[in-house]
C-alpha cells in the first residue's frame, strides 16, 4: 500500500469543500487536522445548514479534533485547509496550539467568489477608530477587578 | 421601574465572566448579545469545562443568539464583553454582522493575567514568513477550482 501523503491530507480537506457545492451545508470550505499521521478530526463549512456563524470548516474540524481527544490542546497537530483560514479560523489554531497549516485556495481566490477574508485581515489591522464596525471600552476598572479576582484564586488552571 | 442602561448589559456580562471564577468552567470571562434593547445570547468562556478551545465568551454568546434568532445573521446586535475580544471572537462578530461592540478589561488587563491576546494580534499582521505558526500553501489550483464550482452553483446562497 503506498504511503499516505501531505497532498492526501489536503486533498481529503478539498473533497470535504467540494461535498458542500452538491450538499449546500455551508460555503465550499473542508478541513481536517492529522497527528501523527492519522486524520483526528475533520470539518466542512456548516453555516447555512446549523445557522451558527461561527461554523467555518477549521472551527468544526478543530471542535472535532477537541472532542476526539478530550483536550482543549491538539498539540502536535497539523491544520490542512481547502482555503487559506480567515482571521478567526487562524487565531483559533493558535489556541488550540496546532502546530503548523497548510491550505490550497488563498484570500483572493475566496474573495473571487464573494468571501470577503481578506477585507477582514485589513479591519484587523486598522485602527480602532477606522474600523468599520465600531468597538469602544466602557468601565474598565470593573473589567480589571473581575481578571484580577480570578488570577487571585487558587485553584484556576492556567491556559 | 428604571431603564435598563448600557452599563446593566455590561455588567451582566461582567457577573458571567465572574462567575467563572467561581465554577472555574473556564477564563473569567462573559458576553451577551443585546438586540432591542433585550439580550438574546448569553456566554461564559467554557473552554475547560467542554474542552472546547473556541468555545470563549464571545463565541458562545454568538452561537446562542444565533440559535435564538435561527440565523447566522445577528445584524442590528450590540456585543458587550467582559474583556477586549481576542482576534478570534472579533472575526467572529464581523461574520456576524454584529454592529458595535463594548467591552470592559482590555487585551493588556488579560495579558497581565496570563491570556496573551495581544500576542495573537501581532502574530496576525506579521508577515506569514515571520510568524510563529507555520503556515503554507500547496496544491493552489486544485483549491481554486473548488471555489469556481462553488461560484458556478446555481443554488448557492451567498453570505
């Protein structure tokens, strides 16, 4: 049997992509996340069928991995992905502490059919104040005393 | 009977974060979702509880209003958050069509506790070279055409 390849991997993320042009589940999206060469959870693009924004394949694939190991770290993994990941996907392999991604499409091929990751990379980016959806602090020293009530309790789990 | 101010709806999600202080289900924060003046999402962070690492405040509170209003659009919302949200929960709220967002601690308060968002804000402007999760990408032109087939779906629904 031959060896199970990285171009596998990424091709079993673009197949799951392809799954929802006929299933129309979520925009054309798969991932799967592989440690020590076995595939430890996969994820296609599932907001139009569940309604959940948050449900882009590297979201489910992640959950999906987490559930599998019963951990909130999938150390050692590796993230492959039909489209490059948009800000909240790539920021949500950081805590999940994956160790590495690897996608097909990028930001302009998606951006080509009406997904708009890279207008989002730049909101990220901007300043505060030129940001199209507006973010504002109110009572600081509230939200200070409840993160320091936590960081003073002995029992907390760092992670 | 007095009218309930931003501050109440920023409390609220104050005395969720806080509350997990208490039930250590995860970090001391909480987010609600107010549309109309009425919170229709709720959320503490669950991360230790579910295993979950997307599962912060913002998250959850956005996966609830969606549930509630059974749709991935939460346009017309407000998010109040106990803390300065991550890049994650902030990619998330754009997918959302959140319009505004108020928050209380921000990314330095939570850095000062051990949660380096602040990290993962720089992480995603650096150049893909320099940052600290590898990231590649590979098979180019097999992804673009899943994205084309998409496009050319005459079904699809655009979000």
């Amino acid at each position: 049997m031959s060896q199970v390849t990285e171009h596998d991997f990424l091709r079993e993320a673009l197949r799951l992509a392809d799954a929802n042009t006929t299933s129309l589940a979520g925009g054309p999206f798969g991932a799967v996340i592989v440690r020590d060469g076995q595939i430890i959870g996969r994820g296609a693009n599932r907001v139009l069928e569940t309604k959940d924004p948050t449900a882009h394949a590297e979201m489910v694939a992640i959950r999906d991995a987490s559930r599998y190991l019963n951990h909130w770290e999938l150390t050692g993994s590796t993230l492959y992905t039909s489209c490059e990941p948009c800000p909240m996907c790539l920021a949500a392999a950081y805590w999940a502490r994956i160790e590495r991604i690897v996608f097909s499409a990028d930001r302009y091929d998606a951006a080509a059919v009406g997904f708009d990751d890279d207008f989002l990379y730049r909101e990220l980016v901007a300043p505060v104040e030129a940001r199209q959806l507006p973010i504002q602090q109110d009572l600081p020293g509230e939200g200070r005393q409840v993160m320091e009530r936590w960081a003073a309790h002995p029992d907390r789990v760092p992670y």
